[in-house]
C-alpha cells in the first residue's frame, strides 16, 4: 500500500510540474481497438457519451466527426489520452527559440501552448527548445545555426523588437515566426519572416473613435506605455482637429523621483488650460505614473480640466484598477474610460467595483476560440483565453502546421504579406463578465 501511494503521489508531482524544457523520451501512445461488428451513427455515439462509455465512443471514431459537440469529445480525449493514429505521415518538427532571461515566464508558457497544439492534432511530431540567454547577434546567430543543423525548418521565436531585428539583419532563410512582434514595429521585407503580433495601432484608432475631449492618458514608465500614449496623442488631434491645436501640456511625474511632493500647478498653467478647454480646440492631459504611486488627489482631486473627458489607461491591470477607483472617488466624471489588449483580463472584473467599470471599454483582439485548445491548455496550467501572447503562439503554430502538413487551419485569421491580422471587437466589463460593445472587424478599415 505504502509503494502505491508514493507512486500515485510522484504522479501527482508529474502532472503538475512545469518547465519550458521538452523531454526527448517520447509520450506513450493508446490505441483504442474496435471489436464491435456494427456500425454506430450519431444517435449511438451520443448515448455512449451521456452513459460515460468513453472507450466504447473513441473505438468508433477514428476521423473528424460532422457534430461539432461530439467531434470537440473526440479531439479533447485524443489529446488528454495521447491516443495513436492510424494514419501514416512524416513527423511534424518545430523549434522553439527562448530567450528565457528576458521573456520570464512566456518561456514556459509559449512552450506549453505549443505543446498543446501539436497533442491536439494526433500526428507525430518534434518540439524542440533552444535556449539563449539573452537577444545577443552571437546567441541568436549559434541558437539559428544548431536549429538548421538539427533540420528544423519552422521555428516559434517569442522575442522582443531588438531580437526580431537581428533576425531580420542575419536573413537565416528558415521560416520564423515572431508571436510577439507586429510587422509594422520592425523593418522587415525577408519572406521567411512570419509576424504574429496584435495591432495596437488599430486598437487605439477603433477605440479613440470613442473619445471626447477632454482626453486624459494614463500610462506608466515602460516602453508600451509611453508608445501607445505618444500614439493615442498624435491620433487625437488628428481625427477630431480641422486647425492646428494649441500644444498640450505633459505633465510626467516620473521626473519627480516618485513623489508629488515638490509639484504645485501655477497660475500660469492653470490659465493656459483654461484656454484649450474652448468648443473651438480639443485638449490633451498626460499623466505618467510611477510605479509606487498610489494616491492621484493631486491629479484627480478638484480638478475641473478633466471633467467629464475620456481616460486612457495605458498601465497594466493593478494600476489601471486603483486609477479607475479614484476617478470615482474625486469624482472626475469620465464620460468613459478605455483601454488596449493590456487591460484585457478577467482580474478586472474581481479586483474592480461596478461602478468603477460600467463606462469602460477595452479592445481585444482574440476573437476566435477553439474549445479543445483552450481545455487541453488548461490542463497545463495555461492561459490562450485573456493571454495575448499565449493565443498569438498557438494561432502560429496552427498556421505552420497548415504549412507542413497541408491540413485545414482551426483558427481563421488572415495572414496578410507576413503579417496575422486580427479582428477587433470592442468589450465592456459588466458585473461578471465582458459583454460586447462593437462587433470584431478587420484592421484594414480602421487606418
């Protein structure tokens, strides 16, 4: 009894660990044999499911079913039991190139989704990772030289811009496909180069469409933060000012080493923007929030500048929450509040109140889900729902085992000149879950 139950506990353990390292012993494989002399149609096949004679179902269905339902129970098994085709076909081989250091936790992450894609559709396959430390030319050129060595040809490479960019600069002529990189963020004209990343520029056209004026940005020290600011800035003026605007004023707080102590609005400035806020000109406020900072009385409290205008949070989930609470509490009266992917998350619902939300709206762009995938990811601990990168690497991963395999595609997004475009809907978060605000539409119409 004692050596049963440590074994069952070792399995415990087993099932549970994580590593973005793939063993090379390969997984057993199930076959399932048929001894039954009849036939079985679709009404014989949904009773051997209510009675939970799974066996007795996977024995009669050895190929893709018309029922969706059904045939979604047929691929999930498939997947969980590791059940062997019949079918005799070249092994699926692709690489994983992991800069670990630098993407933390997406190099396990990716890694799973990717394991998970290739177990759902039952054909041998080779999923390899080769970690570099950091996005050096010499990492990158040794890791690209040993994976054509090792003769893989498609390769899934989760990297920053500056890695996409010595990619690029070395031209390896293998196919590489970047989940984390937009096409139009790099110079990149190589058709061996694939880019999966989603489309924030669209995302702020379709949501400032939304806004009035005046337009209060929120965005925080990071790189994204400041870029999707910057952008939401020049767009603003762009599509609501027929004259030349009155520069705006940026008011960065990040130079006042985290703390507003020192900070005292003039009269100066208080008359200036006074002055913007006229029927003629549109205004723009910029507020850039240090990390630490938690009490925004000083930018909220009284101030009739921001009155009724549109916030835009460009911060990440925790910080977006506590901005959203104190625009209640000094009682800014957002006209709405709006957000890209980045605040796409279910924590918003748990970690907000209501009527903090009830006039947010957040763009996404992971408009297609596929119901097997994001089970037998579940299983691993993984996220390709609300995870953007995680939903990127799986739809790159459909797409090149279409190219290897020449099967049909489960995801239906458009790959145009190297570049996965995505539809974008618009989304409210209502009391318990993201309801639709604007049906998804493609890109091309939003520029």
């Amino acid at each position: 009894m004692k050596k049963i139950i440590i074994i069952f506990l070792l399995l415990q353990c087993a099932l549970f660990a994580q590593s973005y390292l793939i063993s090379n012993i390969p997984l057993p494989k199930i076959y399932i044999q048929n001894l039954d002399p009849y036939s079985c149609d679709e009404d014989c096949l949904q009773e051997y499911i209510d009675n939970e004679m799974i066996f007795s179902f996977l024995s009669h269905v050895s190929s893709k079913l018309d029922n969706q339902e059904l045939d979604d129970i047929r691929m999930m098994s498939v997947s969980i039991l590791n059940l062997g085709s019949n079918i005799l076909c070249d092994k699926v081989k692709i690489a994983i190139l992991l800069p670990y250091k630098i993407i933390g936790k997406y190099a396990s992450s990716t890694t799973n989704a990717s394991f998970a894609y290739l177990i759902t559709r039952n054909r041998s396959f080779e999923l390899k990772s080769y970690k570099i430390e950091n996005e050096s030319v010499a990492d990158i050129l040794s890791a690209l030289l040993k994976i054509k060595e090792d003769g893989f040809k498609y390769v899934i490479a989760p990297l920053t811009k500056n890695g996409a960019d010595i990619v690029s600069e070395l031209n390896p002529e293998i196919n590489i496909y970047f989940p984390t990189i937009h096409k139009q963020d790099v110079n990149a004209t190589s058709e061996f180069l694939y880019y999966g990343g989603i489309d924030y520029r669209a995302q702020n056209n379709l949501l400032l469409n939304e806004s009035v004026s005046p337009l209060v940005i929120f965005n925080d020290r990071s790189s994204i933060g400041k870029k999707l600011a910057n952008y939401q800035e020049e767009r603003f003026y762009e599509i609501n000012v027929t004259r030349p605007p009155i520069e705006s004023e940026d008011i960065n707080y990040s130079d006042y080493n985290d703390s507003f102590e020192d900070i005292n609005y003039s009269q100066e400035y208080n008359e200036e923007l006074s002055e913007y806020l006229t029927q003629e000109e549109k205004v723009i406020i910029k507020f850039t929030i240090p990390k630490r900072i938690t009490n925004l009385e000083r930018q909220l409290g009284e101030n009739e500048k921001i009155q009724k205008g549109t916030f835009f949070l460009n911060t990440p989930i925790v910080k977006s929450g506590m901005i959203m609470s104190q625009l209640t509490l000094y009682d800014a009266n957002a006209t709405n509040i709006l957000s890209t992917q980045i605040n796409y998350d279910p924590l918003l619902l748990s970690m907000t109140q209501y009527k903090d939300r009830k006039n947010m709206i957040i763009a996404n762009s992971i408009t297609s889900n596929n119901n097997v995938l994001i089970e037998t990811n579940s299983l691993l601990g993984n996220d390709i729902v609300y995870d953007w990168i995680n939903y990127t690497t799986t739809v790159g991963m459909d797409y090149f085992f279409h190219l290897i395999t020449k099967e049909s595609r489960k995801y239906n997004i458009e790959m145009v000149d190297n570049q996965m475009v995505y539809p974008i809907e618009l989304l409210k978060p209502s009391k318990s879950r993201f309801i639709s605000y604007q049906k998804a539409i493609k890109p091309d119409f939003l520029y």
